[in-house]
C-alpha cells in the first residue's frame, strides 16, 4: 500500500523546478512531453503515425499552415509515420535542421519500478521510456516551433523540424531519416543538422562538468560467422564438429583488439578531458595522447569505463549463437553474430578481412548482415563552434564544451553521408549514473530537460538567423 500510494503521487504534476514556478514556456513544453512520452511508439504495439499527428495537430493549432506540414507514411509501414515542419526564412542561406526520432525501444511493465508509458515526476527526475532518448528533444523541437512562429522569427534559413521513426529499430527497412532522404530529400536538405548524440555530464553533486557536441560516429556492421557440417548421430563424434570450429574462432576473436587509433575530435576530447579530470585519471589520458601511446594507462581507463577502449579503436564482438538441431545429432550447422562499430574511415571490407584473418579457419565463413552506412566526420567550424561555446558558456559559465564521437549510432550516418552536417547537441544534462536509455527507468532531471529546451531554443535561433 505504501508503494502504490507513493506511485500516485509520484504521477502529481507540481508545476515547479526547484521550488520555483514554471513559466509559461515551460508549462508548454511540459505539456507536449508528456503528450509524446505517453503516446506508445514502440515497434510492437505503438504507433509513429498516431504521435506524429498529436505533434502536428499543435503546430497547426500554433498557426503552421498545411503548406509546411508534412505527414510521410512509408508504403508498407502505416505505423511508421514522420512528421516535417517548416518556418521559411529568406533564402540567403540553406535549412537549418533540428532531428529527432520519436520512436522508442521495448519496455516490459513488470521490469520498471514505474509505468513506463505514464510520465512520472518524482524528486527532481521524469522517468518513462523515451524521457531521455529522445523525446526529450523531440518536445523540446516542438516547443522552440511553436515559439519561434508565435515571435514570427524572420530566419535566413529555413527553419526545419523532421520527427523521425525507426531510429531505435536495427536493421529495418522504414527508418525515418532514410526514407525521408531517399523519396523526399527536399523536405530536409540542409547545410547544419542538430540532432542527438550530445549533452552534459553532472558530478555526484550534481554540477556541470562537461557539455559535449558530438561529431561523428562510428559504423554499425554486423557479420554473420557460419560452420556447416554433414552431422551424423551423436554416438559415433568427429573431430570435426562445426560447433568446435565456430567456438575456437570466436575465442581467438575475444583475445583479439583492433589498432588503437585517434582522429582529431577524439584527440581534442582526450586533450580537453585530461584537464578536467584529475589525478591518475588526467594522467592516463594524457599518456595515450603519446606516440605510441601507453598501454598500461590505456588498460586502466578501459577497467574504469569500456567506452574508453570503444573510443580509440574499432570493436567486434559476438552477440548470438545458434547451432545444431538436436540433442542426439551432430551439428550440421553453427552460426554466431558478430557486432562492429567501426571507426570512422576505416573500410567494411578491411574489418571483414581482419576478422577473417583472426578467426583463422577457412571453414568458418564470414558474410555481412546488411551493409553498414560509412559516414566522414563533420568539421567543428569556428562559426559553430563560437555559437555552441557562447551559449553554453552564457547558461552554465566556465563549463568546457568537449568534442566527441559516438561509439553507438544515430540516423546523422545517412546525412553525414550525403555532406549534410550533423551534430549531437542538446544542452540536456545526466548524472554519473547516465540516462538508463534502453534500460530500465530511464529518467532525465527535470531541470535539465527545461534548461536542455531552452539551450535548443537559443541555438537554433541563432544559427538560423546569422
């Protein structure tokens, strides 16, 4: 009783962030989030469609006429709708971005402490699926839209919001970003997209250590790795076991670490970092920045963290396996799934032929599953860079802002691709403890959330208008 009591009243909406009262801005943005976040968008029973058209109904309640709303449902996907929107500036210079995909991973009710499609405040934190990643800032876009149209900004560029599905969803064929880009690449051609990816890191005490801008990200490939065999009955064994072959292939791949390898953003965050931390920490992230860099400081920030090793090399690891057909029968066929996130610039085809190579057996055959999108890094530009640094340093002073690649994947790869820059920008701050996306309760402080919405707000409308 005392646990369902203290639910319900996590489920109260007080209208203040630290004792203070919401504006109305806010209020507005409170409104649409939880609007978004209760609207199920999951691949199993949720629907892209039904939240896209919520959104668009509160544009079009804002003023946006029919003319810069567009509903795109893919043939086959009548789920999987996405939603542009666009304020038209002048022309002197190509769209401005602001992507977020609205679609989110699985949760199942009895796992969460919470209903993970109600939005629950509760001591300073929202949680619910899709609080953080990413309809923190697809509400956030909505809400700047809407605010930008009721100040009738007159922006250089046009002005554009694309509301994406399927971002969570790897591989499908109706991913939002893609689709938008192959049919209708005219609705979101852009020279600058914001997108998500960055953020803010808080101590234990909850003070801004960090803001970062992600620019870049590595490449997401996986391999199939397949033995067949003839098989026969289990009471007479080869030695020859398809089984064996695959396993000892994938242990010599478990021993086995691609090059270390820096590029200039992840050098800039190992320099920038290494003054911000401290102790043997700073000291181990200056020791990698030499050549050759030191191993033993390496080791010790990959047992700190395994993003550290992910962020200085390409990575593979196996990720299922299935094999043989019944108890008393030799296998005739062993499979495993491998896993790569690839650095940036480096081939496909040279990751299939390292793991080939490592694996060592010519019985085990390597194909790709799908064909992974190799995108280049966009550049920092000093007129990003100052917009980014200024209005960060405005809102929270002192707080460096890091460059960063992604060692997981967002739909920017489809846009990097094609020169349409993309970075992860969002001003929305987590703890050491991090988001829980694709987790369990996942939350973002509610001060961050209002803070990351007008951090959003600040940006687009500068890079807009400038």
């Amino acid at each position: 009783m005392k646990q369902a009591t203290w639910l319900l009243a996590g489920l109260a909406f007080t209208g203040v962030v630290h004792g203070a009262e919401l504006t109305p801005v806010q209020k507005q943005m409170r409104e649409i989030y939880q609007e978004l976040v209760e609207t199920n968008t999951t691949n199993s029973i949720g629907s892209c469609t039904v939240a896209a058209n919520k959104m668009a109904k509160r544009l079009k309640d804002a003023g946006f006429k029919d003319a810069d709303l567009h509903l795109i449902v893919p043939p086959g996907g009548p789920k999987k709708g996405n939603l542009v929107a666009r304020i038209k500036g002048d022309g002197s210079k190509k769209p401005l971005l602001l992507l977020a995909h609205i679609d989110v991973v699985e949760a199942n009710r009895e796992d969460w402490l919470r209903d993970p499609f109600k939005l629950v405040e509760e001591d300073g934190m929202f949680y619910a699926r899709g609080s953080s990643d990413d309809k923190a800032m697809a509400a956030s876009f909505v809400a700047n839209m809407i605010r930008y149209k009721k100040e009738k900004l007159a922006p250089k560029r046009d002005v554009v919001m694309a509301l994406t599905c399927d971002e969570e969803m790897v591989p499908t064929k109706f991913d939002g970003v893609e689709y938008l880009f192959n049919h209708h690449r005219a609705l979101i051609d852009a020279e600058i997209t914001l997108n998500e990816g960055g953020g803010g890191l808080l101590d234990k005490e909850g003070k801004p250590v960090r803001h970062g801008i992600q620019a870049g990200e590595k490449v997401y490939q996986s391999f199939q790795l397949e033995v067949t065999n003839p098989g026969g009955h289990s009471s007479a064994p080869y030695r020859d076991n398809a089984i064996y072959h695959l396993a000892d292939g994938l242990s010599r791949l478990g021993k086995f670490a691609f090059p270390f390898k820096l590029s200039d953003v992840t050098r800039a965050f190992y320099e920038k970092m290494s003054t911000i931390e401290k102790g043997q920490v700073a000291a181990d992230m200056k020791a990698i920045l030499n050549n050759p860099p030191d191993e033993a400081a390496l080791e010790r920030l990959y047992t700190l963290s395994p993003s550290h090793n992910s962020t200085v090399r390409t990575t593979c690891v196996a990720t299922q396996v299935n094999a043989g057909h019944a108890d008393n029968a030799l296998p005739q066929r062993a499979r495993a799934t491998v896993n790569c996130r690839i650095l940036p610039g480096e081939p496909i085809e040279e990751v299939q032929a390292t793991l080939q190579r490592v694996v060592a057996d010519d019985q085990i055959k390597i194909t790709r599953i799908g064909e992974g999108v190799a995108s280049p890094m966009p550049p920092l530009t000093p007129a990003l860079m100052k917009a980014v640094e200024e209005i960060s340093n405005d809102m929270w002073p002192g707080v460096p802002v890091i460059p960063t690649m992604s060692t997981g994947g967002t739909d920017g790869r489809f846009l990097n691709s094609a020169g349409i820059w993309t970075y992860g920008i969002s001003g929305m701050f987590h703890g050491p403890e991090g988001s829980g996306a694709h987790g369990l309760n996942e939350h973002i402080r509610v001060k961050s959330l209002y803070d990351g919405q007008e951090y959003l707000y600040r940006l687009g409308k500068r890079l807009a208008t400038e």
